[in-house]
C-alpha cells in the first residue's frame, strides 16, 4: 500500500494521553517547544536531515543494498516512494511541525 502523503503531513502529533501529561505539567507545551526549537537548529534542520539522507542514499547505493531492495520489492528507481517523496515529506512536515508546536505552547512566531 502507498503513503498518504497529504494525511501523514498533517496528522496530530499527540498520543492519547497527551492531555493527562498536560493535566499533571502544565507547562509541558512550552518546554516541548523550547526543546522542539534547539532541536530545529541541529539535527532536526532540513539541512542535516537532507544531508543524513543523501549519505545514507550512497551508501546503500554503493553497497549494492538499494537495488537488491528494489529488486526484492518489484519498485522502480522512479517510483513515487523515493528519496525525494521522502525529503518532500520532511519540507512540508517540519514547517507544519514548528507551527503546530508554537500554537501549542502559545508562541508567537514571524
């Protein structure tokens, strides 16, 4: 079965018991997004996942892995679920991601 794209970019974040944990800290929101904003500075940055992906990418490539997978699974190199369907997820999803935190924690952002 494929991916939803679209449903996965904006789905909720929280788990189920998001709003006891917010019951028993109430300043849980803001500290998810103080933490959420450090983590967007390093290896939550587009720039360090993309590149984590590109090296991972060679090396499957190089060690022959990704076209034995290919193989195995009957996909094609074009195929929709590629690396770049997955960096597409990543652009869309991290931008959601900081506002969706932000209005949480009542942040104003610009």
């Amino acid at each position: 079965s494929r991916l939803d794209f679209d449903g996965t970019v904006y789905a909720p974040m929280e788990r189920e018991d998001t709003d006891s944990i917010r019951a028993l800290h109430p300043d849980y929101d803001r500290k998810a997004y103080e933490r959420w904003c450090q983590l967007r500075k390093n290896i939550l940055s587009e720039e360090y996942i993309y590149d984590k992906m590109d090296t991972l990418m060679e090396e499957i490539t190089f060690t022959g892995s990704l076209a034995r997978d290919y193989e195995k699974w009957g996909i094609a190199e074009d195929d929709e679920d590629n690396l770049e369907t997955v960096k597409r997820f990543v652009a869309e999803r991290l931008p959601w991601a900081d506002g969706y935190l932000a209005e949480k924690a009542g942040a104003h952002t610009s």
